[in-house]
C-alpha cells in the first residue's frame, strides 16, 4: 500500500459521504393525501390513545403578519374564522395569539433574520396562512360535559390586543378566560413569557362551581403542512437538503424518537405512553415543542389530516382526572418556540438537547462542541477563530500520529527512485515488481500503512464538524474577519477554497508516489483540483477548518521530510 491508496481512500469516504447524504434526503415531491385521523375510545380508566377532539383539520384563517420568508406549498383546505388575535411581543419574540382556543398562530424570532442581506425578515415558526399553516394547540375534553377545546372562544380579562414586555420587566402574563355558566366550569389559560426565553409557560386553571364532578383531560398539539421541498440541485450550498424535518418525541424509557414526515402514514400510529417526555416538530436549526408537566402521565400520538396538501400532527394527551364541585386544579405545560440552543433546550427538559442532530458521528461531534469548539469561543468570541484553535487542538492530540505517517511519506520519498528502478527492470511484470517493493520496503523498514492510520482518524473528525457547523444554530450566520460574515454559507469570493487548493497541491507534489504509472500521476495530479472545486460550495467554516488542517500537515510534513528525508546511500542503484 501506498499514498496513492491514502488519496483513494479519501476520495472513497468523500464519495460514501455524498451518496449517504443523498440517500438520506427522501423524497422532495409531496406525499400523498392520507387518512384522517380516527376518533378514540371514552378515556374512563386509561389513557386515551388519542383524543376524541374537535375537527382538529380546521384551519384557522391568516393572521396579519408579514409575508413569509419562504416560498409556499398550494394553499390547504377553506380556512375557519379566528375568534381575533392577540400580540404579545418579549425581547425575543413577537406572537400572534388566536383567541379561538387560544392557538398560537404567528411567532417571529427577532435575533434570527431569515438571510442577513434582509435583517427586518425574521424566521417565523408558526403561520396562520393555509399555505404555510403551522400552530401549537391546547385544550381540555370532558368525558361528559363541557369543556373549552382548541375551537372554544376565549376572552382577555382586560380587554386588550396587544401586550409588550416592558424594559426592565422580568416577565409578562397573558390570561385568557372561558366559562360555562350552565355547568359553573370556568377555565383560566395564562400564558407566562420570561425576558429573554423562548420557553411559554401555560398554565390552566379549572375551577368547578357546578353541583357534580367534572371529569375529563387535556391535551397539546403541533400541526403544520408539509415544508417547502428543497431542490437536490442546491447540493452542498443549502443545509436544509441534509437536515432532518419532521416529527420527534421523547420518553425516558425509550429515550429519544423520530419520524419524517412523509413516514407519518407508512410507519403507522405511535401511541407512546410516556411520563416525563415531550413531543416536537423539527426544523433546520429550530424547532417547536409541547413539554407537558413531568408528573402527569401522557400518550403520544402522529396523524395525518385534509386532502389535497396533507398536515402534519403530533399530540399529546394527559391523563383523565377529576375536580370535585367548590374546587379547583391547574394543568402545566411549557412550549419551546425557538433555535436549537443546547444549554437553554437541556435546562426546559431531560433529552430536548436531542433535537439538535449531529448524525451518526454524535458521539464525537457532541463533545467536540461541549468540551472544545464552545470553550474556545468563549476565549476569543469568534466561532472563526475556535474553529482554528480546534483544528491546532486537534492535531496536537494526533501530533504522534501524523508525526509517524510523515516518517513513513518521508522514508517512501528516499526510496522512491530504487522503486522506478525495480519497476524498469520488471517491465510488466507486475507479480515480480510488486514482490521486489515489498522486499525493498521491508529490508529499508518502510511500513505504507503508517500513512492510512491518519487519516482514518481524520475523516471522522472532518464529518462530525460538517454536521456541527450544518445544525450548530450557535454558528448560525456567526462572521469571522473581513471578507467571511457567514460561516454556515459558502465563501462569496472563493478565497479560502482557492488556498485550500493549493495548500492540497502542495500536499500531493510532495507526497511519495513509488511504483505509480503516468496515468495514475495525471489521475493523482488532478484530484486536488476536484476537491478544491467541490470545497467551494462547502460551509466556509468547514473550508477553514480543512485548509487551517492542510496548512499545519502541510508545515509539519514539510518539517519531517527535511529531517528524515534524503540520507546518504538510500537513493543508490539497486544491486543488479
């Protein structure tokens, strides 16, 4: 074995890679129109396997919003009225509050433009408009009785529309109120915004002033149309192809699930007993999720609703209980609407950090960002600069091991003109040349594996952190100096593509290609070419983590080459 099997072992893991990448895109074109969902069995001792709800396929009609950021599907099924809408605008977000059921229907996040040539559009994870449909559900259902659904018409106490967080202000509660005087059932849903979270905390009241028991349940819900399809033909420069869309949940027996969107129908129901869990929708770097209270126990449900453009829907229902006549009990729950930030997501509950997806290389890519690249921006404040520092940190731990391949490139180089020699004698015969190498190699002690090890290491390395900087929401847009304002986009000006390049041309003239006929050299010569121009739509932070690493394997074989490179007699004819 020799470096030109090295370069074709890189160029087969890039391959895989790509092909892995592909695979795991599915299907772009719209599903087809599935079943609605089936109405469920009187909850009386258990659990219901999902709630028999009102028509959870009405959809609300637009809420005054913005236009969306994105391009649209074909608009769903006839809109039903609103029961009007409340603002409520924190330091972080700005909501739209249906009174009908007291849905959020809009939600923007003012730290997050959607590009940064356009700061004043924001990305929004929940839309009223029937072509962008996307909501968070709550409500209540009575075994016998009445009880405010997702469709019963709430009321402000005070009368308002519009609520702000004030400055200085720690946090800011909307109440919304239901009643039904012929039963005395009166339901209080008060939604608590925190300075600075993306955490909703909801809060239900149930006070019974009738003269029975009032028995029932509550339930979450997210629903949504399917995404906008991303075009294959966006490749490397458009994350979204790669990142997993669709619906998650959570149990702490079965730990952390998931489930695209175009599986809903194939896969079948979930009916998932769970407590302590949670449920969500994902997204590219951000996500919406239902958490009801750890102490009540829930069943997790998927469905499929409407014909023509299908959604999407994921739901949680709470155990029955009961509220004797003069009392009263509250139901919690919190609903993350936000980025994908890890710290925050682990402290709402137990495996949400979960729904940020580093792929099959999570067990590296996950302490990486914990224990290196997160510490190391802390330092120095640029994501730009700790992807640097990583990649230094990173080859002072391999610091033997590429030291020990660079030995054997340099050993190989010495050697490399007694193997043209054998190969002039040997002609074509291939079998006597290959046996004469081998006993060169093992009489000047040249092992060309030692140059394989590295970069089986290597790879790995370089995967983890493409899938940190594609779903790291942390990165997200982050700049480092001058020219690249956006790590998680391409190089506008090709810059660090075209030094990555020449930094591998560098690389490759001077590695050792003993024994190798002038196809292979042209087909060698070429491939720093091939993958520089394949860089060029990569991340620019994955270009400068791959050039920053070319540079320092390039100084440090430049380094070993010079020191255990050329000695007296190694390059003397071959004894005839």
């Amino acid at each position: 074995m020799n470096q030109t099997r090295s370069f074709l072992l890189i160029a087969w893991l890039a391959v895989a890679f790509l092909l892995f990448l592909e695979w795991n895109k599915g299907p772009v074109q719209a599903p087809a129109a599935p079943a609605t969902v089936a109405a469920l069995p009187d909850p009386s001792a258990a659990i219901p396997d999902a709630a028999a709800l009102p028509d959870a396929s009405a959809v609300p009609a637009a809420a005054a919003l913005p236009a969306a950021a994105t391009a649209a599907p074909a608009a769903a099924t006839a809109p039903a009225a609103t029961g009007g809408l409340v603002r409520v605008r924190t330091d972080v977000l700005d909501l739209r509050i249906d009174l009908r059921g007291g849905t959020l229907v809009g939600a923007e996040l003012l730290d997050y433009p959607v590009t940064k040539d356009q700061p004043e559009r924001k990305v929004r994870l929940f839309d009223a408009d029937p072509a962008r449909f996307s909501v968070a559900q709550s409500g209540l259902v009575a075994t016998a009785g009445n009880a405010p659904s997702h469709e019963a018409l709430f009321r402000t106490e005070d009368g308002r529309n519009d609520y702000q967080l004030a400055d200085g202000q720690a946090s800011l509660e909307l109440p919304l109120l239901w009643t039904d005087p012929a039963t005395g059932l009166t339901v209080r849903k008060t939604f608590v915004f925190d300075r600075g979270s993306y955490a909703l905390r909801l809060r239900e009241e149930i006070r019974n002033d009738g003269a029975g028991a009032w028995r029932g349940y509550g339930y979450q819900q997210l629903q949504r149309v399917p995404p906008p399809a991303v075009s294959r033909t966006s490749g490397l420069t458009n994350p979204e192809a790669y990142s997993f869309v669709g619906a998650a949940w959570y149990s702490p027996e079965d730990k952390f699930d998931k489930r695209k969107y175009v599986d809903f129908a194939e896969d079948g129901p979930l009916n998932k007993d769970a407590t302590g869990g949670w449920i969500a929708l994902l997204q590219h770097h951000f996500l919406v999720a239902w958490v009801p209270s750890g102490a009540e126990p829930q069943r997790f449900s998927l469905a499929t609703l409407g014909e023509g453009t299908p959604r999407y829907l994921v739901r949680s229902v709470g155990a029955p209980f009961e509220v004797a006549p003069g009392t009263a009990t509250t139901r919690e729950a919190t609903l993350w609407v936000g980025p994908k930030l890890q710290e925050k997501l682990e402290a709402v509950a137990p495996g949400l950090k979960l729904t940020l997806d580093y792929g099959i290389f999570t067990f590296l890519a996950q302490p990486m960002f914990d224990y290196v690249l997160k510490p190391l921006h802390d330092l120095t404040g640029n994501w730009g600069w700790a992807i640097i520092l990583t990649v230094l940190a990173i080859k002072l731990a391999l610091y033997w091991l590429s030291a020990k391949q660079y030995r054997s490139f340099a050993k190989m180089r010495a050697i490399q003109p007694r193997i043209e020699a054998l190969k002039e004698r040997y002609g074509d015969d291939k079998q006597k040349f290959q046996m004469a190498m081998m006993e060169l190699y093992k009489k000047e002690k040249v092992n060309p594996a030692a140059g394989c090890l590295p970069i089986l290491v290597t790879i790995p390395v370089f995967i983890a952190l493409y899938w940190m900087l594609l779903e790291s929401v942390e990165m997200r847009q982050a700049p480092w100096i001058g020219w690249i304002q956006n790590l998680t986009a391409p190089d506008p000006y090709f810059i660090l593509p075209a030094i990555n390049l020449a930094v591998m041309y560098l690389t490759q003239k001077m590695t050792p290609t003993p024994g190798m006929d002038p196809m292979q050299k042209k087909m060698m010569t070429a491939m720093p070419l091939v993958f520089g121009v394949m860089m060029a739509f990569f991340p620019s932070g994955l270009v400068l983590y791959w050039c920053t690493n070319g540079i320092l394997g390039l100084l440090q074989q430049w380094i070993i080459t010079k020191r255990h490179g050329d000695k007296p007699g190694t390059t003397a004819a071959v004894a005839k």
